[in-house]
C-alpha cells in the first residue's frame, strides 16, 4: 500500500515557530469520495499567512487544529478522479496543504490553463500573490500617475509584484527590503526606482531622502520599525493597504512604551489617512479583471519575479521558518514532486 | 470712534489651554475694502478642532499666528457692505472670528436664508456641525440598516447629529458620553438607543454589553481610554471616521507604555477594517446634497440639538476651556451680540 507523507501541526509556537511544532507523518494514501479528486503536490507555496493560522485565536480565518495538516495553496496533478470537471493527468489549483497527496472537493479546484505546463506561476504571479498585490494596490491604494508607492518586503511574493504594477500603471516604486543583495534585485532586476535596506542604521534617513514627495501608497507588509518610519512621511490623504505585519506575528507581548496609538489616530486626523486592511478572499469579485491585467502584463514578460524553491516535502517547515525570518530570497515554493 | 472688541491668541499652550494664552483687546473699528463686508459678530461656534489651530504645528490648517485673532465660525449682520452681493443688514456665515466686529471678503461669506432668521442654526445642525457628521457618517461609516453605529461625544455638537442621522438611516446608535445627565438627554431627547458614560468604572464592560451584535460604524471624536475600549468590539469591516481626537489635543507626552500600535495594525489586518481621517473641508463637493438632507430633516423636527450659549464675547476663553474639559453641554455657542 502506498503512503502520503504530510506534515501536521503539532504544538502552537510560543514566539519564533520552530521544527517541534512540526511532525511529519506516513499515513495510509486517502481515498477519493464521490464529488472528490485525488491530487498529487507538485509545489507547495509558503506564505506569511501561515504563522497566523498556528495561533489559537480569532482572526479573519480559523486556527489549524493541532493535528491537522498545515493549510496551504498547490499546484498538483490529478490521479484519480470522482468528479465530471476532472480527469487523471489534470494540473489543478486548490488548497491541498503540507503533503504530497491531497482529497480535494472538485468543486474547490480549479483547472491550470495548459499555457502554463506543471509550473507554479499559479500560486505567484498569476494566483494568489497576484491578486494580492493587485487588490490592495489598486482597489485599496489606487496610486495616481506620479505619485510614490512604497512597498514592504518589496522582495517577496506580494511585494515583488506591487512595486511591479505601480510602475506599470505610471507610479513611482520605492522598496523597502532585507539587505543589499535583495535591494540590488529589486531595483535592477524588478525596475523599482529605488530601494531601501531595513537593517541599514539609517534606514529611516534614508527612506525620507528616497521620498522627496513624500508617500502617497504605502502597501503594508511587515509593521513593527519599518511601520515606524513610513508613517511620518505619509502624505495627506496617503492610503494604507494593511496586507500583512510579519514582523508581528510571532510577538509574545507588546513592545515597550510610550504608546505610539494616539499619535497614529491624531496623524489619521491631520493629514486623513485611509488605513484598511484585506485579505485575498474579500476580493473574489476582481477575479476577471485581475485575469485579464495579469494575463496580459505574464504574457508581455512585464511582471519579473524570483522563486526560492526547496524540494521535498520534508523542507517545507525549515522554508517556512527561514522566510518568517527574512532568510527566503523571492517567493517560497515546495517542489514536492518533480513530475 | 467705536472700538472692536476682539480676542487674540497670546501665548501657546502646553497642555490644557489657560486664560493666560488669550488676550482682551479693544481695537479701532476695521474698514472694509472694495469687494470686503464689514460684519457686527452674532454668533460664534466653539469647537475642538481650534485647540489645535493653537498648536504650533503641521496640520490640516496653519496654526493661528501670536497676536492674532482666534478663528472660528460666526453667524453676524452686514454694517456696511462694499460687495455688490450684500447690503446692510443681510444675516450672513463666514470665518469672523473671536471678534465683535469682522472685515471679511464678500467671497467668503454666505447669506442666511430669512427662514432661519438671525438663528445660530447654520452654525449647528445645518452649517458645520452636520455637514461634518453626514460627511463621516454617510461618505466614510456607511452605515447599513440594522448595523450598530457608536458615536463618541454623542451630545455634543458633531456627534448628536451624527446618532440621529444613523437612526434616520435605519441603523442602531450607541452614544459615549460624559455624566449621566449627558447620558439621559441623548436616549430621552435625541433619541439614541442607548448612551454610555465613559467615566464609570465599568465603561468598557457596559460599552460591549450595550453591543452584543460588535460594532459596525465607531464615528471617532475622543481617543485615548474611548477609543481603546471601542477598538475590541469592532467587527469585521467596521469603518471608523476619524473626525478628532479630542483627548490628545493638549497632550504633551504619549502616554506610558507597552505600544499598543502593533496590536491595533494587527487588527486592522485580521478583521479588515478601514480607518479614515477627515475634516469638513475634504467634502465641500457634497454641500448641495447635505442642505437637501439636513434642511428636509430639520424642517420636519427630525434633528434634535441642545445649544451651550455664553454671552458676550468676553465668555468665548472660558467656554472654549470649559469645553476641552468636557463641561459643555451640548454644542457651544458665544452670543457675541443680541440684534
């Protein structure tokens, strides 16, 4: 009988996730049901979001049970089929999670357009980092030409793709990333008009200096310091795209004082800032409109983006570890299965 | 010669305003100019937003210059007229001033309507008080039927209003004021379906029992404890108008810590909410459909409002303290002169 290696929650982290809230398991190869597919993982995205769904608390989703496979979004092939839409050899997007073989509703999957063979340009550029960036860019930050966005994390799967499309759509792009290597491939390889090393002692002197004109978008990934030195440049009526704060998520307890809120609410008063946070599934009715934008921008070669790819099931808890500390260059893939 | 008399801006606060900071002068009578309107001062409105004015700080407005005349809005009647559109004795609004007698441009003066007399009512419920409760409410809270609407400072000037208009739209409203006789006049005589005292102990547990469906729409004017006892009970796509902070107007320090910043970002993200700042003169361009909705709403009595009137503009330093520390009842007024 053949097994499905998975990888389950097996303790909420307290602080840093770590491997022993991991545990990888062989279990008996699940079964199909009738209206269900049976897909094999070919890649795996590792996203931010996870470390939120580890904790045992209320937000805009429910927790992982303790026990359960880790959520997560796959490109797989179809094995075995109980559903009309779906056939052995299909590539499917769905949410078949940390594990080489997955039970999907078929009425959960969608089918990979041939156009793009077995890649994961599905779960980056064309899926869910995509519509991300082009969500709360451009239906939250609605930059006008000229104007400057800046951008959190601007290395990263989300990021990558926000300083993209504002460039596209005639907005000046200004990144904010981890170091001079991942700063050079934001502004040499992406087309960012510039980007700034959060770690560099004067990272706020030099983001001010980046922005003459102050900030018009700020697209919100990571909070805590980098936060910190944006909001004094936020232009009046600046919007502000919460997307993530992964700085945040591991927090055991609040940073120290003085509490910054009632300087944030009276600076919200002053220059009438829009903060709003989204998440991806509150956008489901841009789907076509991001399609046909993202399709055409693909096609044209007009969206650049790297992926940092660990092979194997097994690596999926050290890529996700790695990137929640910065140490992932691009957008984190599991290769789970070569073919 | 007949003097004017007039009230100047002296000295900076640090902290709460003191008589100190403002001066009495009697002044030679003004002359108008060609194009200017010499105005007599009926009426001047006393709001929060003219302790910050007092700030020597960036804001929305440039602060009032030392020595010069406090700003603020007035009902008064034309003296002497040298713009073709005014005549002597046209009741008239504008910026006068804290100031028995205002040389102002004739652009920038609106005739009353003789239906409103020499009322201080464009002043109030249908001149900035309401427009900047409709603006927030309706442009930026967007209350649906049945959601539950909180409005802090609800028997005061802005917010009074901003209660009754989510009732005449169908939704629930929650008041937040100071005392309990503030309390009984916004269920009893506003309307409101219920009203919280914010300095009972027992605030935050009362605020979230008088929300059991969470909070939909927080029309902000405090900050500080109010606002960190909302902050917990906002729903999912909650919206919060950020129209003061009044609070935080003479604070000299952030207060103590932890920061609770990132614990507020995190929310934001988490349940998807949109905080957005603004001032009357970001809406000018909804002007014609607030008079439509304000004047049918107050011709039919719909729109309760209590005035805090202080005779002689002597009285406008103690009004205007007294109503930083919450002594006011209802929307502040200076009778400047009485025909």
């Amino acid at each position: 009988m053949s097994l499905n290696r998975r990888i389950v929650l097996a303790s909420r982290p307290v602080g840093d996730p770590v491997p022993e809230n991991f545990e990888v398991q062989d279990v008996p190869m699940p079964e199909p049901g009738e209206g269900q597919v049976l897909v094999k993982t070919l890649w795996l995205s590792i996203a931010p979001y996870m470390r939120w769904r580890m904790n045992d608390a209320k937000s805009y989703a429910p927790p992982v049970a303790l026990g359960d496979v880790m959520v997560g979004a796959t490109v797989g092939e179809v094995v075995r089929s109980r559903h009309s839409d779906f056939a052995a050899g299909d590539i499917v997007i769905g949410l078949g999670g940390w594990q080489q073989y997955a039970v999907c509703d078929g009425k959960a999957l969608r089918k990979q357009d041939a156009e793009w063979g077995k890649s994961a340009v599905m779960l980056g550029v064309l899926g869910g980092n995509g519509m991300t960036a082009y969500a709360g860019l451009f239906h939250i930050g609605k930059p006008k030409p000229g104007e400057t966005v800046v951008v959190a994390a601007a290395s990263g799967g989300v990021g990558s793709l926000v300083g993209q499309m504002a460039k596209l759509r005639g907005a000046r792009a200004v990144g904010i990333a981890g170091g001079p290597e991942k700063c050079r491939f934001v502004v040499d390889e992406l087309g960012f008009d510039t980007c700034l090393d959060h770690r560099a002692p004067d990272f706020p002197q030099a983001l001010a200096k980046a922005c003459p004109d102050g900030i018009d978008v700020y697209f919100e990934n990571v909070g805590g310091a980098v936060w910190n030195a944006v909001l004094p440049l936020l232009n009046d009526f600046a919007r502000v795209p919460v997307c993530g704060v992964i700085s945040q998520y591991s927090a055991t307890e609040p940073p120290p004082g003085p509490d910054r809120t009632p300087e944030l609410m009276r600076l919200i008063l002053s220059r009438r800032l829009e903060l709003r946070g989204f998440v991806l599934t509150d956008f489901l009715h841009i789907q076509d409109e991001f399609n046909a934008a993202a399709v055409a921008w693909h096609r044209a070669g007009q969206l650049r983006y790297r992926e940092d790819v660990h092979q194997g099931i097994d690596a999926a808890p050290q890529a996700f570890i790695g990137m929640l500390k910065g140490r992932n260059f691009g957008k984190v893939l599991v290769q789970v299965a070569q073919d």
